[in-house]
C-alpha cells in the first residue's frame, strides 16, 4: 500500500496533530515531512495542493487541511 | 479503546474527507454523525469544539478539522 504524507512545520499545532495522525493510522502508513526543515521537498508539497500545514496528503492524492498552523507562504517565509 | 468521532453535515467536502478517513484509519474505531441530520447532537459537537465541519474528535478530546466544509452557523442554520 502507498504511504501517505504527513507535511507539517513544527509549530505546536502541527506537533499536536502528528500525534494525534499517529495514533489514529497506523503510523508505518504515514511518511512525516518537515518542510520548515526538508525545504526542498516544499515544492513537492505544494504540487500536491496543500494550502497550509498541517496537513495529510492521502495515498489515492486527496489533501486533508487538519486544524491551521501555517500558510505555506508562512512556511515559505 | 474508545472510539473517535467523526462529525460532518452531508456536504461534498464532509463525503469526501469521510471516505478518507474511514480508508485511512480502522473504521471499526470511528463513530460518523451527521449532524446535518442528527441535530440533537449539535450541541455535543459544539461542546467538543467543533468550529466547522468535518471535523474528528479523538479519544482523547483534541478536535482535528480536516478542511473546511461549513461552520457551525451553518449547520444550524
């Protein structure tokens, strides 16, 4: 099965909805991307149509906004 | 375990974030309410903290609005 992708950039909101994602799924399905940190996967991000972080890029392409920590122009800064 | 809930209002987001997340997660474990529907359960869902819908309570409290499909206000019209 295709993972899915996690993107989040460390804010707290972030942190806590990583932990929830984690506990909810089963974590070995779900990549975590930090793109405050892996920068060059930003572009990757974006491409996948996230809006802001948090949020879970699902394995058929779908993007769950989850809760609002950032803007990826924040993220970008 | 106890279960999670997940609460939406029959919107295209809501179906949409839905069928992810019953995919993603064991869908043995998470309750869905319509609370489009279910409106005696609204103010359940406002005394977990739900701003919007969908959105997924966790066992442990934390809400995680997953996109945004309408507020609140919305639903109760």
């Amino acid at each position: 099965m295709s993972k899915s992708v996690f993107y989040h950039a460390g804010c707290s909101v972030c942190v806590s909805a990583e932990q929830d994602i984690l506990n909810l799924m089963d974590s070995s399905t779900v990549e975590v991307v930090n793109i405050g940190e892996d920068r060059n996967r930003i572009a990757e991000a974006e491409n996948a149509g996230l809006k802001s972080v948090p949020a879970l890029v699902t394995p058929n392409g779908n993007v769950l906004h989850i809760n609002y920590g950032a803007s990826m122009a924040d993220v970008k800064g």
